[in-house]
C-alpha cells in the first residue's frame, strides 16, 4: 500500500523506468511478465477512478525484479514494496488468473505489463468482496463503464467469470452475490456507485475510530460483523 496515489500518467512512468532497470540488470535475455491487478487495472482500463493507492502485482521475473522495484521506489520516492505480490497469498488469488489476463504494454523490450479487465475483474472483486474498500464500489463503476460502451457485461457473463477463476459460483458470500445481482437488476449505475462509495468511506473510517478504541481486535474474520455492528449503532 502507498501513501501516495498513482495516477494512469505516472503508473506508466514507474513501469516504464522499472523495466529500463530490470533490464540493464539483466540485459535483453531475461524477460519478465507482471500482471497488474485491483486498483492498477481499473485506472488503466477505466476512467471512473482518477487515482489507485493499490499495486498489487502478480510477478514472473528473476529475483533481480525485486531490486529494481526497489530502486525505483528510492528514485521516486514510493514507499517499500510500492509494488508488491502480497496479493498472492489472499483468497482472491488464483493461478487462473493469468489465463484470463489481458496484454497492455511491453517496456523496454524485457518486460510485458498485463492486467485484468471485464467481468473477471469484476469475479475478483466480488471474490474480495471488501465493503471499506473499492472492491464493490469498483464493481459498479465498470458495469457502469461498460454500459455507456455499449457493452454491457451480463449476470451470466460474470458467473461464468467467477466459475472459470475460482470453480464455482457458489464460492461467493450470499452476501456478494445479492449486490451483484441487485446491482444488475437495478441498473442505475451513477446512482449506485455513489451511494456505494459513501458506504465504503464510511465503514473505512468506522473501522478506524474502533481500532483505535480496540487496536488489534479487528481481523479478516470478523471485520464484516464489526461494520454490521458499527451500523446499527449508528441507527
């Protein structure tokens, strides 16, 4: 996570000046592939979010691309791991992914940036389904962004989204598959994301007014049922 938001303009310079390092590391016989995910892939392939704090990453390179993360994140000031994997090891994660990418650019003749877009990014989001992020917030704005395309992504196209990444529908919370279909059924896109990113803010900032009243209590399995709670308290 960064203290500094990326925009689409200086993503494209960090990965830029990430595969000129990589490479006069490694010269032009290693190439190397990242998959960008979560916020990275909305900024670049949607225009509803001006900024990510997110760079999450899956990373096929030689151990070298560690060093040139880092080195790029000195010249340029980033945080350690600007760019980190740490994606890998959540429940969103799953080899499949790769299969189901999309090509975006090649720098420096050594490294292919790939990202997520469509309903599969749409089936990660609702895999994470976290409601103090952009997860479902994020969700909404590219139903939104595909409608005004013309090209509307359909209940069925994302159930079978979320089946080929994760093997079933099913894995999805009752929860999640309830926004998703409401969301559809519904159709006010602007409307919705509005609304849900209200929320989001809202329970984000609940979330740390109690951690600071209670720090260390709030975990992956009980974070939904703290947001439900802190609700109904302010009702």
């Amino acid at each position: 996570m960064s203290d500094q938001p990326f925009t689409k303009e200086n993503l494209d310079q960090y990965l830029k000046e990430l595969a000129k390092e990589f490479r006069k590391r490694n010269g032009k016989s290693f190439p190397a592939e990242i998959i960008l995910i979560g916020g990275a892939s909305v900024l670049i392939n949607y225009g509803f979010r001006e900024m990510t704090y997110d760079m999450d990453a899956i990373i096929n390179a030689a151990s070298s691309m560690k060093d040139s993360i880092n080195y790029v994140g000195d010249k340029y000031n980033l945080p350690n791991g600007w760019m980190n994997d740490d994606f890998m090891r959540t429940d969103s994660y799953t080899p499949k992914i790769a299969a189901f990418s999309r090509y975006y650019r090649t720098y420096s003749g050594v490294v292919t940036f790939r990202t997520i877009s469509g309903e599969y990014l749409i089936a990660m989001k609702l895999k994470s389904g976290r409601e103090y992020k952009y997860d479902r917030s994020d969700v909404i704005g590219i139903l939104w962004e595909h409608e005004k395309r013309g090209e509307p992504l359909t209940l069925s196209r994302i159930r079978q989204a979320v089946t080929d990444l994760y093997g079933s529908y099913d894995v999805l919370t009752d929860d999640v598959k309830l926004f998703i279909e409401h969301a559809l059924e519904d159709g006010d896109y602007e409307r919705m994301y509005n609304i849900v990113r209200r929320a989001e803010a809202e329970n984000k900032e609940n979330l740390l007014e109690y951690q600071e009243k209670k720090p260390g209590v709030i975990n992956p399995d009980n974070v939904s049922a703290i947001i439900a709670a802190l609700r109904r308290r302010e009702r």
